[in-house]
C-alpha cells in the first residue's frame, strides 16, 4: 500500500501527467494507493473518493461524500464537486482588459544567463496581479527569487544589482515583500494570537480587570514567556517532555495546565464586556478557534479587526493559543500576510512563492480575494 501525501504541489500541469502515470502503473502492479490531494485532476483519475469536511477545524472532521468521481459530482452535499463536474475557466476577480494591463506602468528587468537559464527581459504591470509559470526547473525561481526580488531590494536602497542582473526599472517601488511558506519560527511560544498581536492587546484588557488589579497583576504577568501566571511546570509551553531511555523524547499536553500555558489563577480573571455581561478569561479565549474568538471579543474594536483580518484570509479555524511552528506552510504564509492588510501599499511589491500549495478550490477562490485586496490598497502583487 502506497500513501501520497498531497504529490501534486508545486506541480505544473504537464507535470501532473507524469504523476499521474506513476499511480497508475503502480495500481497495475497490484498496489493500493491512497492520496491526499486537492488537485481536480488528480481526484477525476481515481477510482474512489472520500471527502472530508464540511469545514475545517472544529467545523470539519466528517466524511460528507464519498464514491466514485460520477457519484461525487452528483452529490449535493460535496464541496467539491462543481469543480469535478466542470473544468471551464471561472472568473472570481476582476480581470484588467489587455491593452490597459500596463495603463499605471511596469517594473522591467533584464539579466544576463545565470545557472542555466538563458538572458532573461521582462516586464511586471504595476498595480496588476502577475503570475510566474512554467514546469518544474523552467527558471521560475532564477527569474523571481534569484533574480527580481534582490535587484527590487538593491535599488530602494540605492546599491549595486547583483552582477547578473544587467539593469532594473522600478519606478515608485521602495520595498518587496517576500511571502513565502517557510514555517514561522521556532519558538514554541509563539502562537497565532502573538504573531498576530492579538495576545499582546488581550493580556493589556485583562490586566485592567477589578481582581487583576486587586491582585496586582500587570500585563506582562500574562506573558507565555515571562509572566507571574504562566504554568510553571511547561513554562508556558503547554507541553512537556518525557524522557524515555534509549527512545526518543516524547511530547505530551503540561498535565498541570491542560495545555492552556497558564496556572490555575489566571482561569479566575475575567473581564467584563461593555454590556455587563462577564467575559470568558484569557485561558478559555486562547482554546477558542478565531471564528469563536471573533464573536467573544466583538466589544473589543482592535482585537476583533486583527481577529477579522485572519477569519478574512480563511484561517477562521486555527486556535488562538496554537503554536506557530506547527502550521503548514500555506497557513504561515496567510499568518504572514495578515500583518500586512489595511495599509496602504502603493510602493509595495508582493511576491508570493507558490501561495496555493495545499489548498482546496474554495480556499484559492478566498486567497484571490485577498490579493484583490492588496492591490486595491495599491500593492503590486505576482507569485510563482
């Protein structure tokens, strides 16, 4: 028996074919093959399926079709089955008409042969949503990583291109930003809720709390890293590590916490909203999905906007109190990103690498929103 664990990533169609060859020789061999895929293509050449769903998180966990590629597309209960049953183009944002693409300007590079690709010139449209193709070893990453984003940052400020670039024009362009889907750190304090500066602005309301301020606490107290109420037997990690001789170490949930990274005191804080009513407390909120978060703090202008930011990039299912180091790739590049909407981003290029690796339709369909977002707030933005 043979699993893939989503093969299809990072692959351009043509690719696809090859892969899907080499499923289909080892059926014929006598093997089971089991795939964990997104990729339509892939799910119309199997012989079974087995959707999971309906959402994701708390909101998933269930089987809601299963059967052959037929049978799913007739199933009113499958989300995927529109994209099964139909493989005609679907317009979801706004398309600039051809000869306006390069209306507001472009940003054009040229290179001499590096690696072995051949001496490259092209041209970006600005304010546009631009996307790098071709199959695997094409010169995708030569062109944008090697090759754009270190001559964009060489000229904002004012230095030498690297030696293979031969010239760069960028009008206007005076920072790039990187997206990519690099795990986020290695701390495991580091959760959603504090990369997004949420938990900073939580732990300030908390400790303005009557008993908080009875008991003298302050808003660092409720800090994972240093703060009087952290779990003293994880030290604010929510899990532990068994030593187990001659075995690798084991990670389990702090029995002493329950994995909420704080002792027992802090349960007994809580806040009260705006219309009397008591709050839950800053533990309880960090077992909350951000969805669920969302609707708790809806009093709470700031942390319900950063909240909505990430709700907004469909990461409405992560936990607050999760550790960042644990999320996919796709969800650290989204976590990334959600810093970055609301501002203005006239001078900004985004470069996105392969933003939609492990992502269903539907959850393309809302990252292509979003990009639609950062260039009505004036952002450039391309991927690969």
């Amino acid at each position: 028996m043979y699993v893939l664990d989503e093969p299809s990533i990072g692959l351009h169609p043509a690719n696809v074919d090859g892969l899907l060859g080499v499923m289909r020789d080892l059926k014929a061999q006598g093997n089971t093959v089991v795939v964990v895929d997104h990729d339509t293509r892939v799910l119309r050449d199997t012989d079974w399926i087995i959707e999971m769903g309906p959402g994701a998180g708390s909101h998933g966990g269930t089987v809601i079709a299963q059967g052959t590629v037929s049978d799913i597309e007739g199933n009113p209960h499958s989300l995927i089955a529109p994209f099964l049953a139909s493989e005609r183009l679907q317009i979801v944002r706004p398309q600039t008409p051809a000869n306006k693409v390069f209306d507001e300007g472009a940003l054009e590079i040229k290179t001499a042969p590096l690696h072995t690709v051949h001496a490259l010139d092209a041209r970006v449209p600005k304010h546009r949503l631009t996307v790098v193709t071709g199959v695997s070893g094409s010169g995708k990453t030569t062109l944008v990583l090697e090759s754009l984003i270190p001559a964009l940052e060489a000229a904002a400020k004012g230095e030498a291109l690297p030696a293979h670039v031969e010239s760069i024009t960028a009008p206007g362009i005076a920072q790039v930003k990187l997206i990519d889907a690099t795990p986020i750190g290695i701390n495991v304090r580091s959760t959603v809720a504090t990369y997004a500066n949420v938990h900073d602005e939580l732990r300030k309301i908390y400790a303005r709390s009557p008993l908080a301020r009875e008991k003298g606490y302050k808003a660092g107290d409720f800090s994972y890293n240093t703060g009087r109420l952290r779990c003293p037997g994880c030290d604010g990690t929510g899990t532990i590590s068994l030593d187990i001789q001659f075995l690798p170490d084991v990670e389990i949930t702090c029995p002493d916490c329950g994995g909420s990274r704080y002792q027992k005191d802090a349960a007994a804080l809580y806040r009260t909203r705006k219309d009397g009513t008591q709050a839950e407390s800053l533990p309880r909120l960090m077992e909350m999905s951000v969805d669920e978060a969302l609707a708790a703090c809806a009093d709470l202008k700031l942390v319900a906007s950063r909240l909505q930011t990430l709700s907004n990039l469909g990461l409405g299912y992560l936990t607050l109190g999760e550790a960042t180091p644990s999320l996919s790739g796709g969800e650290a590049q989204r976590l990334k990103l959600a810093s970055e909407m609301g501002k203005g981003q006239a001078d900004t290029v985004f470069v996105f690498d392969e933003p939609t690796i492990g992502l269903h339709p539907l959850d393309v369909r809302t990252l292509l929103g979003v990009f639609q977002r950062l260039i009505d707030s004036g952002g450039h933005c391309g991927g690969h």
